[in-house]
C-alpha cells in the first residue's frame, strides 16, 4: 500500500532554530505539494514542484521558508530561523497530473 | 475566481441516521472533483473524485458524491453515519491541467451523536 512518508511526525523548538521537514512521495508521483494546517487559517498551499521543479511557492514567506526537492524520492521544507507563529501542521502531498492527491500524515511543529 | 464553498461549519448527526454534506463550487473549465476526509491527528484520505461520466460516484467507507453542473455541486453523502464517520471533510475542485493543484473548502466537521 503505497503512502506518502514524513518526518519527523512532531517537533518541538526554540525560536529562532531551523525546522527541517522531509517529504517521500509516493513513487511514480511527479507532483508535490506542501500545506501547513491552522486552527484560525485552516489549510494553506505553501508551495508545489513537478518533476522536482517548483512550480509556485507564493504561499510561503519567503524570507524564512524554503522548500527543495533533491532527488525524486525525497522533498523538505525548512524554516530559518522558526518564530511561534509557525507552530502548525506541515502536509506533504504527492499526485500524477489531476488525478488527485495524497497525503503524508504531516508534521507538528511546535516553536516556543 | 476559483473557490469551494462548503456552507456547514459545524454538522452533527445522530449514529445510523443519513448524512449529507454540502459543497459548492466556482471553477472556469471543466471540474475535478473530490472529497477528503481527515480524522483527529491524522492527514487527509481521499474518499472519492469526480472526473466525467456517471455523475453519481461511490467512494471509500460507504460514501458517495453527486456532481450536479447545474447546481455547480458536489454533494458527499452516507445513508448511516457510524460513529467512526465522526472526522473533518474537505470538499475540493481542479481541472484537468497537469499540475494537479487542488483549491480546498473550509471543511465541515462532523460530529456523531451515540
């Protein structure tokens, strides 16, 4: 049963460390999404690749957030430095074209 | 513009009594449709998708869906609700280009009363 993976699935930090999340997809997917999940914002797309490259990451902060994909097997998401605002649920998806996409079990972050 | 309007914040059901979400949609070309669920603590599980065809589609966990163009709707339906139903859906629309980006409503959550 093919899944999406995350690590780590909780993690707990300082202000102003770095916060790096990993992402497997699931194989054979080209697609990769990242959201991070709120009580007040609910779900929000903070960035997505195809074939590795990214196509649009308009939903992150860009001063602190970036996201990359090394290899096909493996996407992140780091935060530097981390503020308490960014304490949340981190959703890694993969998909192939629209056929829909599915979900890691998603990281929770907490800064203090 | 694209969106997906789920009009019911807050839903809660008796068990064994039927259900019915709703969910509308605003979206420029042809709609894929989907229904997702995500239980306490848990990432979101497809339930089912709409792409074409029969506009009645069954999904996973005894759910099903009806796409009504004229309605601009999307429905997600359960003739008994199980108390286990009790989790967070998310209606969500995209076409048929390949990045597979998907625009979410603010999600329903359903509560199951025993």
């Amino acid at each position: 049963d093919a899944r999406v993976t995350q690590t780590p699935r909780h993690k707990v930090t300082e202000m102003g460390q770095e916060v790096t999340m990993r992402c497997q997809p699931i194989l054979g997917h080209n697609t990769v999404f990242w959201y991070r999940q709120t009580m007040m914002q609910g779900l929000e797309l903070l960035a997505y690749f195809r074939n590795r490259a990214p196509l649009d990451d308009s939903g992150m902060p860009k001063d602190r957030f970036s996201a990359e994909m090394p290899d096909a097997t493996l996407a992140t998401l780091k935060i530097q430095p981390s503020e308490p605002r960014d304490s949340a649920v981190y959703f890694c998806a993969s998909g192939s074209g629209p056929l829909g996409q599915y979900f890691g079990p998603g990281t929770r972050l907490t800064v203090t | 513009a694209q969106s997906v309007t789920q009009p019911d914040i807050h839903i809660t059901v008796s068990e064994g009594a039927s259900l019915e979400l709703r969910c509308n949609y605003s979206y420029g070309a042809t709609p894929y449709l989907f229904w997702y669920v995500q239980s306490p603590g848990q990432g979101l599980q497809l339930l089912l998708k709409y792409f074409s065809g029969d506009t009645l589609v069954q999904g996973i966990k005894g759910f099903e869906a009806e796409f009504k163009r004229s309605q601009s709707s999307f429905n997600l339906r359960k003739p008994s609700v199980h108390w286990s139903d009790a989790a967070e859906y998310f209606c969500a629309v995209g076409g048929s280009g390949n990045t597979g980006k998907l625009i979410f409503g603010q999600g329903t959550t359903l509560q199951v009363k025993p």
